[in-house]
C-alpha cells in the first residue's frame, strides 16, 4: 500500500475520508501491546526491522520475533544472550544462534544483492565479537563479506599486505579499539568508503572504547565515517546502504 | 610511477638497487621545510591533499597551496579565516573565497564525477556554515550538490516533504547541532546512506556539539555513521567517495 | 496544626513561649533512631512521602513503611528489589509488589483526582520498567493514566498516529533511551505540557542514558522539561503537580 | 486549512489526488531559502515560533521576523545581540529590546491567557539575566508574571517569607547557578509544580552551570523538572503549557 | 532581635500574633527590588555578609555595598573587576582596592580576633592571586595572617623548612595548581587543619584546576579538606571558622 | 627521638656523622616487605597510621595491624571487608568490626580529647554506612561525637530543629547524596566549621557522589569544606584537627 | 632478511621481480585466521611480540603462545587469568603463572641485558599487582629490577631515603594511585629518568587512576612521562628502551 | 655543600647543632618574597631550574631570571608572551626569544652533553609550536636535535622514509594532535625510546589534545611514554634524562 494509490481510492469514492484518515494512521504498526512493529522499515529503508534484545526478556524477544516471521523471510536480532537464544529457538527453530557476536538470525536465500563484497577489517584478536556482528549482519541480507582479521598498526606491514583487496571492495568497515588509529591508516591508503567502528577494547584511559572514538573522529585521513562503540550492527547497516549501490531513481 | 616498474627497472639494471631505495623512500613527498606535500595522495584515496588552514600562518597556508598548484588544477583548502585568503589570493589570484564557510578553492572543470547528487540537509539556519563547508568541498572535486536548509524535526512536515527528493540523492549529508535528532529521523524515511555532521549550534548542555554527537552515535535509527563536531569537509569527503560507486576492479 | 494557631494560643496564655518554641521545632517529624519521618510532606507538597529503598536495609524499608501505615492510606517505596518486599508484606499484607518496576504500593481507593488523564510514552519495549514506575506512581495518588508504548522515531508514523490522544491528556510523560528525540518530535506536535524520562537503553556513548539526557535538554521543540535518568518516579510526581490544576488560592 | 476538510475535498473531487499529494506536502512552511518558517506551530502547540538569533546574522534574523510579523502580531527573538535589535528594529519598528535578557519583542495586547500568574523566583542577584527571559517570554504570549529575585539558601528564610505567594501562581520557575539547591528546597516547600533553571553563575566546579543542573536533576525533593543551562526561554514555555490549564478537548 | 524574646513580646501582649507573623518573615531581608541583603548572616554564621560582584554590574554592586555599610564597619566583595572598584569607591571612598586577587574591602579596625595566625602556603608564584584573596578575606575580618609563599614540591627543602612554623599557626591553607601535591604534603608533615585551594594555574590535562582538585581530594595523607577551584575566599571563611575556637556555649 | 637531640650526640661526639646519616634516614619507618610502615605518623600529624584496606589481602591486612598493635593501642583500619575482619580478629582478638562501616578497630581508653563533640549530621538514611564511618573513627581518637540523622533538605524543619545542637559542637560534619545541598543549608545557618562529605547515594546524573561533590564545592554558602565521595573517615580526621583546639605552641 | 638484501638478490635476477612484491608483502607475519603474528617484531621494537589476554579465550591466548613457542625462548602474555593460565600451561608446560601481576612469561637464560637495574617505586602496599607487572616484564627480556615498594608521600622520609638507590638506577618506574604525587616527589630528588604509572587505587574522586593520571601529566617536576592507568607492562617496556643505552648505529 | 661535609662540620665542632638546623633548613632555596628559586634543582636533577611565565607578570619574570642569571649561565623560561620578552630582554640582554615557540633562553656554550641526537618528529605543520619548544629546550643544555617535522599518518611513507634516521637517535619525541597515532606507528617501526606529545590541533572531538592524549596513552605500540598536551619543554627534558645515558654511579 502506497498513499498516491490510497488518495486515488479516496477521489473514486471507494474509500471515505474517514476511513482514509485511519489507515493512515494505523496501517504500517502492529501492536503487541508492550511493542509497535514497524511493518514498512524494509520498504522505507531497504533493511528488515530488527531486534535489539538488551532490556527485553526472552519471552519478549522471542514473541516479537514469531511476529516477524509471519510476514518475512529473513529474520535478525542482537545483543541476544543465551536465554533470549532459548526462547527464541523454541518459537522458531530455523534460527541460527552465534554466540560470540550475540546474534540470531535466519538467512533469507533468495536475497541476494548484485554487488561487490564488504570487507571486514578488525586491529585486533580481541575485537572478534563486534567484527562478527556486523559480517553476520551484512550476510543476513544477501551481502558477500570479505574478512581481514588481526592487522593492527603495531606492524603495519600486516596493513600495506592487503590494500589491494581492500580496494576491490564496495565498503571497508574497520573495527578497532585501543588508540583506534587503524581506520586512519586503511583511509590513508585506499579510496573506497571507511566505516570506523571502535570497539570496548582496552583498559583505563581507552575508556570502554571513547579513546578510540574519539580518534577516530579526529582522523587526520578524511573519508572516515564513524558508528556508537562496538556497534557492528550499525556499521553493517551502512555499509549495506553504501553497497546497495546508485538510487532507483536515477 | 609505480612500484612495479621501479622493480622491473631494477630487474633489469636500469636503476641501481640502492638508487631505487632512496626512490621508494623519497618520491611521494615534497619536502618544504616546515610541510611534506604528500603527492600521490589523490592517486591513493581518489581525494586531493587539502591544506587545513588551522595553526598554519598565513604565508604557510600561502605556499603549500601555492606549490599544489603547480601539479594539481582542483585546489581546496578549510578553516580559512581572511588572514588566511589574502594571503593566498596574493600567490594564486585564481582562488575563490567562501567566509561563511571558511573555504578557499579552485575548481577544475575537466573533473566531472559521473554520479547522482549528494543531498545536504541542515536542521536550522544556524547550521550553515557547517552544511556549506560540505557542499563547496564535494563541488570542488566534480559532484553535483542539492541543499535543503532548515528542516528541523521541530516541524516534521518539512522533513517529509523532501522525503523522495532525498531518496534520488547518492547520499545524503545531515547537520543539525542541539539534540542532533534529524538524522536519526531522516535515516527511518529514506533508503540512501546518510552521514551525520553535529554542530556546535547550542548552548549548555549542547556542550559544543557533543549532544548531537552523542545522540547521533546512538540513533534508534540504523545506517547512521559520523563525522566530528562542526565537520562539514570530512563528510563531503566521505559522501564522495561513496557517491564514487562501485571499486574500479569490479 | 498551623502556625497562626499556635501563636494564638501563645497569645491567649495557652501555651507558653518555651513550649511554643518546642513545638514548632519537633512536631513535624517522626525520630525512628535512623530516620525522621516527614509527617506533613503531603499536607505541604500535595504528594505523600515516599521510601527510596536504595541503600537502606530491608529492615528498615520496612519499618518506615510501617511506621507510615499507622497515618496514612496510601502508601509508595521506588526501588525496591525482592528482599525489600518480602520485608515489607511481612510487616503489611496489603502492599502490591511490582518487580518489572520495583514498585511497593498501596492504593487508597478514597483517592481519586478530579483531573484529565496523565499520557505516558515510550520510545521502546527496552524502557518499560521506568515507564511502569511512572504509571504505578501517579495511579497511587489517585491520577489515571493511559499508556503508549513504543512508538519511536524510526518509525515517526507511529507517534503521528496517537497525536489527538495525548493531546487530550493533561500532561505527557515521554520515556526514551538512546538519543532521546522522541519529546522533541512529541513537543513539536502537540500542546500539552511534556515530561521527558531519558532512560539508561543504550550501550556505549549512550553513556549510562547521558546522550538522551542531554538531547532531551538541547531539544529545539521548547516546552520540555527533564527529569534525572530512568526517573519515572520523579516524573509522575511532576505530572501529577501539574495535573492538580490551579492552585486552590485562585 | 486542516487534514479533515482537504480530504472531504478531494473525496468531492474539488481537488485532484496529486493536487492534494503536494499540499499537504507544502503547506505549513515557508521557503526563505535559508529558512523554512514553520507557520503552524501555533495552531499544533499553542506557540509562536521564536527566532534563536545565536549563529545567525543580523540580516537573516531581521528577515525572518520581518516575514513572521505580516502574520501574527506577537513577534519574539531570543538570545539576541545589539547588532540583532538593530537589524530588526530598522525593519520592525514596534519591537522592544531588552538587553539584559538579550530579547526582541512586540506584544499583542489582545493576547490575555486567563490563568494564574506564574512565579519566576531567582536565587542572586546574578541570574536576572536568565530570570528576565523567562519573564519577557512568558508575558509576550499574555501570561501574568511574579517575580521573586535574590532569596539563596544561604539565607532561608527569605525563601520561606514567599511560600504563600508561590502556592497561590499556577507555576514556580526557580532560576539558581552555583550549587542549584533553590528548586530542591522550594519544591520541598510548596505544591505547584516548579521548573528549574541551573545558571551558568558560578566558577570553577560549578563549570557553568553543570553542577546546579546535576544537582536539580538529582533534588532529593521529587516534582522538579529541569531545562538547559541558561535557558529562561524554554522554562516559560513549558510553564506556559503548564499554566494554560486542562486540555481543550475536556 | 531574637525569636525568644519576640514571643515573649507575643505572651505579654505587646506585640500581636500577626505582627509577630508578618516580623518572623520580613525582618532579617532588605529588600532593594534586584537584591535582598541578609541582615543578620553575621549573628548566625559569624561572618559578614560578602559581595560576589562576578555577574552583577557596577552599580548593582556599588548599591548594595553602599546600603551594606549603612549597618557594619567591615565590608567586603570578591570578583571585583577594576569596573566594580571605580563604582563602588565613587559611593564608599574608604574602601581598598586590590587589583591582583581582586577584592574590595573595608576593615573594621575594632573587629580582632583573639586567635592563632593563620598560615596561607602557595606552590607556586602563579597561585599568587588566590593566595591574596583568601589571606585579604581573613584580615578583613580581625584575623593575623602568615604568608609562605612559592615553597612547591618540586624542591621539598622548601617546604620542610617551615614545618615548625606552619605547626604554630591554628590552621594551614595550602594553594597549589597543576598536580596539586602540597597538601598532601603539608598534612602529612603538620598536626593542624589542612584547607586545600586547588588553582587554575596550569595547561592541557590541568583542566583549569580539576587535576589538582581531584588530587587534593583523593590525598593518601587524611586530614585535608578541600574548597572551589580558585576559590580563596572560601578557603578563608571555613579558617576563621576553624580559627575562632571553641564554640560559645562550652 | 628527634632532630635536636641526635645532633647534640653528634656534637658531642657520642654518635659519628655517618651513623647519624644512617639513623635519620631509616629511624622512622619499620620495613615488612611489602609495606613500610610510617612509625611516627602520629607524633607528627596528631593521628594514628591507619591501614587502609581494599586492594589488599586479608592477610597484608592483617600482618600490619599486628605489627602496629606492638607499639600502639588504638588501632584503625577502614574499608574492611568480612574477609578482612576475619583474619585481622585471628591476630588481634579485641579488635571490633563494624560491619555496615567496614571498620576495623581497638580503642584506647586512655586517649580522651578535651574538646566538645562533634557533629554527624546526615541527609537521609541512605548515608548510614558513611556517617558510621566518620563517626567510628573520631570515637577511636578519643573524641565525642553527637549523631543527627535523616534531616534532609526536602523538609527544612528537621534541620531548623537542631541548628543549636549543632552550634554547641566544635566542628560539624554533614553526609549527603543527591543534590548534595544540606551542608550548604546546614552553613547558612550555625557558625561553626562545617565539613561535607557527598555520598554515592542517588542514580543517574547522581554520577556515583559527584553532583553532591560539585554542589558541596560550588556552595553559594561560605565556609563549607569538602572531602572526597563516601569519605566519612577523611572527614573525621579533618573534624579532629579542628576540634584538637590551639596549637600546642600558642 | 632485510629489504637490502632482498634488492640485490632482485637486481642479480636470483629473484623477479614478482617474487620480490609478495615477499616484501607477505614474510613477516604468520597468519592463525584469527591472529597474525608478528614474526619480526623484536628484531624492529627490541621487544618480543607479547600476548594480550583480555578478550582472548583461553584456547587462542594458548595457541598464539604456542606458535611463539615455535620460534623464541622467551614467552610473555598479560592479564591473563587463571582460565588462560590452565589452557596456555597445557600446551607449554615451562611457562611460569604469577597469579597477582596476571603473568605467564618464561624466561630465556641467554638474554642479559648489559646495563643497570630498573627500579620499581610503589606509592602503598595496594599497587602491588602493577609494580610486580611492571618488574616481571623487565626480567623476562634480561633486565635486573630493584624494588622500593610502599613508600608514599604520607611519610615523605620513606622516600628520602632510597634517594641515592634510585640515582644508582638507570631508569625508575613509579607506581602510584590515589593523588599520584610520589613521581613529582621522586623526579624533584633524583636525576633518572622517571616513567610513572597510575593505578585504580582509590574511591570516588579517584576515578579509577584519572586523578593520578592527570596529576602525574600535569606534575611541575619537569621529566616525568607517563603510562596507562595499571600499566605496568607498557611501563617496563618503555624502561627497557631507555635502560638498553646508546642506539647500536653511534 | 652536602649534608655530609655538614655533619663533619659539626662533629669536629666547627659548626654548632644549631647553626646546622638552620643550614640544613634554609641553604638551597633564595628567598624573593614572591618566589623561592631553588638553587640546587640542577645538582639534584641535572637540569636547570626553568621559569614558567603563564600567570606571572613580567616583572616577576624579568626579577626571577635576572636573579637566576647571577648564579648559571643557561637560562630559559617557557610560555613566554612578548611583553616577558619585553621585561626579560631589558634585564638580560644576551637573551634569544623565540616567539612561536614562545621561549627565552641563554646558551652556555660550555655545556655539551656527549649523546646521540634526540630526533624531534611532527605530524604536521600546525605542531611546530610544540615541536620547537622541545627542541629549544633540549639545546639550550647542551644536546643535539635532529628534526623530522610534518610526516604524519595519512601519508605513511613520510613515516617509513625516516625509520633508520630515528633509529640513530638516542630517544625520539612524537609530536601529534587529532587521534595522535603517530606515537604507535613509530613505536612500532624502531627501538629507541619513544616519547610522545599530544597537541591542542584540531576541533570538536579532538577535545583540546585530549583524543591524542588518550590514544597515545591507549597504544597498542608498548614503549611509549606521554606527556602533558603541548607539553614540548617536558618531553625534551625527559629526553635529556634519558639520552644523558647510564648513571654516574654505575
């Protein structure tokens, strides 16, 4: 349902004004009582509704999720724990549960975007968790990720190794905590799009991931774009609309 | 010059094995004292070497750019003040100077990106020197801009009445300072990546641009990434090189 | 006992000036050792004294509350975990425990306000908890309140569509975490007072519920008003002040 | 115009879908260019859009006003600059300047709200800039103003010598810098609600007016809401929503 | 005048119950419309009421020193910038002006204090300024001061030399910028009180006196308490508190 | 043993000079490997060397305050966790734990101050375990000590009660969270020394002590002194300096 | 292999040219797919690659550990808890745990370095873990350590007296908390360099080392450089740096 | 004089106990009144005693180092403003001031230390100013500098050109504002000492030096030591303590 073709139906006098005024108020929500479903995000923003499962109970999760299900293929939730895992796999068993990046998800096979690969960079072993986020999230809707883990600028080397790789790619996420400098690097060196995404890692002044942050928004390499700490989720989102390639209009 | 000819030509006698090491290690940069032109910085990240004119003297400012001019036709430097301008003007009469937004530049005609426009969006009249920073930068190096100022969620309809405007862009760039919520609210109507610019429009609490960052790193709304406070370049930079499209290799 | 009258008893040789001057220094409190109950705080303020069980003993929370209990009918602890409840029915049967929003109550039916409804407004599913203190709390003292939850900005057609209810209510608490737009988008559409809760929903530089907070207080719709994070309590007592109507003198 | 009669028309075929498709796109808002005027604020939240003149020029504050005033007589600008009043005065001669309180306004003398005054209460001598704010804001929509200036908790009982006259205002705004404990101790006083305004007055830890709102945010005395720093204008329009009493559809 | 013997005055009849009302609230204030002096903050705190000339005008200033030294011998007003010194001393000419800790003052050459000297320590010459304030605060109102100035951590000789000196004094205030270490010093060197001033001198991560305040604060060596950044004035008044002795009804 | 006398040995030959090097650089610290014990803290500060014990192990605790129970009778130790207590009771029987204050301690009943008590005021019932602290550790010293608890400033009346009580204590130490603001009540209006201490009672913006913090130092009342957040102990020992009268030398 | 060589070998055909890219690209680091080791390390920094724990699983801190094991005699991991330590004492069964410093290292008997000791200073018992970090990490490359442990500013003559050890030293690291003045102290007495490290020793104010942090950075004792709050590792490898001597090319 | 020679003094009678105290208490501090000069830091600690001008007037400036020029031949006085140059210059006319750097200084051309280079590098041209004061200080007591000024991190091979120059050196300041991650990327090329200097450069996040400052103190390069923001005068002389070599006592 689109409003031009409502207001038609409006001027031929199929539906009242009333009726009109109604559906446009209520159509694209599903009310569950504790929550609204936003039955048109993927129209609107070309990404399916997800779930963020802190500060819901499992059975919340869980209900929201079988609610989805109904209407679509692909299904995704994070910053799921093992019990909102259980919960959810009791309702909808094809669910796959990743538990090091806290994410369920159910692959939609017949979504597959026509576009090059996403790469994944991360500086660190110890980033692992938020770069899996963001390549399981990329890969729930059809996206191809391309990963290069663990090539911190400590030896820079391990960087200048795989720039051309990088290149080839749509869109460069670079996960990072610390100092967070690694985005700068990668920007520096190639001209694809950066997205920095500073991870928690790290101890006293790194400040749960603000050192890096902070970094990474003062880059000295411009080109760099940045999302919250340890939002892999979002970098993936991004990336996919940078993917997605030129608007439909054009 | 690339590295591979330089190690044919080494292969092959042409260049001795310690000459190509001073090569490697000199050629990229011009070294003027107090600067180090970074010269094949186009060439690596598809970007000009722009001059940041912040803590440079006039005269320094003067002759960094005026020794891009000698390889480059596009010029840009930012954080221009007058001080800075006159003295440029002098060296290369040819510069334009834009002091709302702080930009001195020289486009080069013959660089013409094929790509849709990029979308600038300002929450309030107050956000315009930020939003023009951006939209001259992207100008500069060959893509088209569309402006649409003030468009504050204070009133909503103005932003959804842009809504498919916004859509036909390649990206679109969103500055607001206060609580920094347009973007988030752009980012739940509209398909295209959106990169987010906080301002230092506020006061107290605003914290100089650190509540619109803050909120904007936390958006509900995913496919949001950042730039810093007031950087209304390094988001145009970032545009370009998503509006670029897809890698060369693919 | 107010003030005029005992200085007519003064005057009348009642009571003499050395009584006089003790009485108005104890009367209004109750010395239970380790706290001092505040016996005329509804007869002054129009809201009863509430128990903040933070930090104290269960023992405790439980002896002022029925201490309490021998004066008043109704009566309310925030913050209360399990252990300060089963403390407290022990000591009082007729208490309700409310564990999503750590609520101890009492209702006392003889309690209705003559007033319009108190709107409250969640952002997400994830900031039930402090929207349900703020409900629970204003119900207690004899307000009704009509609820509206999760209706966020990502998907604005949500909060269009409830925009004649809330403006049908006498005032309007919004709860969100995150970036904390949601009051700005409601204050912008409607004419009722708005009581913004941020809550502590987010992770990284949502900061604990400082980035809503601080987007709340920059808003640029004016006619908001904050309260402390996750506050729902707080919240209802301000809603039900402003809720009372006209001062009686009027 | 309102949604209801536009879409009677277009059922009555007095206005064709695509017609009506771009009025309620366009309606409310006029384009400056610079500028998108919201004309209906008014008629959605009962008041006048304000010029926030930080960050804009003398020109494009003059302009905005100038366009404002051929449509409503009530005309308010805040945080105005001398160079602000002169450009405005020169195109709107019936406004006054109040340097002090840095706003430019004109009074519609038919605009009376019929409600108890509201109190604005400060507590020194060095936060009348911000208490005249809220009262010049207040008055230019035709509420009744009190003022209470100078009565700190350094001395209490010039606080306590007001308490009737607070109790008798629909409202108590209480502006205070340094420490902020004013609205904590009125509120503990009186049953109206009370808007607290924390003051950049004060030095070093008092880092300009954060550590009175921490401490009106954290006031052991529930019922008080806050706004930003220095901000009389945003706490006289919730005191304004506050005061105009019940909902019109009661 | 004191409430015992009014309501003595109340029992016998001389004064009736709602005179005695209406001098219960309005005595101790005089009200000059921007400001209400508190007549009788000496009587209760012991120390004269101060002028802090930081956000008031000249005049404002001028005014209520004029109408302060209607009642008292010793005057004093902290923040005085030179504009304040010309007003206030056109109205009252035997004040003091002193330029570098910016304080105006008139002493009351009846009003000594039989007490122990003072002992105010600075780290360093730049702390001179807050130094001053607090040692003029202290004199102004009949106390001896004892200055040791410029006797930093850097060269602890500096400081073991007065230990002795330090001892006979009935309380040490120590002003100390950057690390803010003397304190902690000083208190674990000496057996009398230790009030710490921590001071703006210093750059970067001195944050304007937070490093050193926060150092003073979480000293190992117990037994320092700590005022405001820069704030001599207070450091004096807690002294004089401490200086004068025993309390009256020992 | 001091300086004077180990110099006479030295002049008159009974000690040579490099003996004396050796006995005046090691006399006064008692080596256990871990820890240096500071053998004559109490000659030169007045107050016994307390072991202060998180971040260490039960036993470390332990050991030191049985090295220290050889030389001295009252012993100290604070931030005793059970584990704590249980190894340091093992060693020295007649310690007392005071659990809800984690202290550790032994008194000395020989050691009495001739001065008047000190006040222990408190904002609220939260606060206990703080003002315990404080008060626990004055009684070890041997000074009196008068408890006022739950007298917040959200009913002032509480604290009016006792302003004479409190005036009649040699120095007064006032407990708070939240807001922070009754020692600036408490200051307005007694004239003895009054000590802050901010606990970490409150959520949110509370900050974990530091809106009391910054709202004790920035106190609009002069005199106030602060210590660090939940710091009752610190404050105890600045409150027996004080209350220890002249110094001995007067 | 150095690039010298590599060129010659280029140069006199015993490589192509091709061969050579992938080499200079690929030699130095041995890739595990979630790790990249970084062989050569040691023969750039002087510093063995060491293994980070946190974040790690136990299973990947052991395996990189293991493949070192392959290649170097010395082994070094950092904040490894007992779970790491189990899982890496497995697979090599010399590795030595040191529980308190979070330590598994082995030592190389070969490696002595030729140069004076490291000392380790510690401010009180409580940094013990850090400084213990600090001095197992120096003798795992072949340094000797003297350790000065428990000799804060409290008791100034505890410092004083080690005063010609630490002169004796070639570099002197310093571990403090709380105020972390005991560096200021330490660089005012000696001529060494000083490298002072903050620890999260401390409460409230504290802030978990920030303000020592900043005292350390902001010390008026010129020549001290500061580590990370609990670094005592990134401590001693600065030390090592400084104690190796003069670079190997003078 | 040492203390030895003093204790002989008086065991063989030629000085009494009492003229030691006071020798031992007053001999190595000048008494100004305003300042203390500590005559023998340079004994203690190998550098001279150096003025820092902010926050002193030029008179004291000009005073303190006329003093300090009776005694020593090297002068120098950081943070000088030209009206210092101004008063200083007057006083001492063999002087140099250097105006971006903002140094006085007087060479003694006596005094040659017999090091390595310290290698001062710059990550751009807007950190001269830093850059140049490290330098200044470290060849105003006799060391060599060698400059790499403007080779910062967008443009690596500026970095790698200069790997074996710095090696060469004795110790190596990085200079860098933004995300200052030049510091790790040097640390990780080399093996000498590496000491890095946050700078005020750049805006918003860059927070002042602060996001360098943090990521310096985040590197994930272990070896690197920091100072305080635009600290170049205490990097170079712990660059001097550490490049002076091995202790004399060794």
């Amino acid at each position: 349902m689109d409003i031009k073709s409502l207001l038609s139906d409006v001027a031929a006098g199929r539906i009242t004004p009333a009726e009109a005024e109604k559906l446009l108020a209520h159509w694209p929500a599903s009310d569950l009582g504790f929550a609204r479903l936003d039955n048109h995000r993927d129209w609107r923003t070309g990404f399916i509704e997800v779930v963020y499962c802190a500060g819901k109970t499992p059975d919340q999760a869980a209900t929201i999720l079988a609610q989805q299900s109904k209407t679509q293929a692909a299904l995704l939730a994070t910053r799921a724990e093992q019990t909102h895992a259980d919960a959810a796999l009791r309702a909808i068993p094809d669910l796959e549960y990743h538990a090091q990046a806290r994410i369920l998800r159910r692959l939609d096979p017949s979504r597959r975007v026509d576009a090059p690969p996403i790469a994944i960079v991360s500086a660190g072993t110890s980033d692992l968790s938020v770069a899996e986020e963001a390549a399981l999230t990329a890969e729930t809707v059809g996206h191809t990720v391309n990963r290069f883990y663990d090539i911190g600028i400590a030896g820079l080397h391990r960087v200048a190794a795989v720039r051309d790789n990088l290149n080839a790619c749509g869109c460069v996420i670079v996960v990072a905590g610390m100092e967070g400098a690694l985005p700068s690097v990668v920007a520096g060196l190639i001209s694809r799009p950066v997205i920095a995404v500073p991870t928690s890692v790290g101890y006293g002044v790194a400040l749960g991931g603000f050192a890096a942050l902070l970094g990474m928004l003062s880059s000295c390499a411009p080109g760099v774009t940045v999302v919250n700490i340890d939002n892999g989720f979002g970098a993936a989102v991004a990336a996919c609309r940078v993917n997605a390639g030129t608007p439909s209009s054009q």
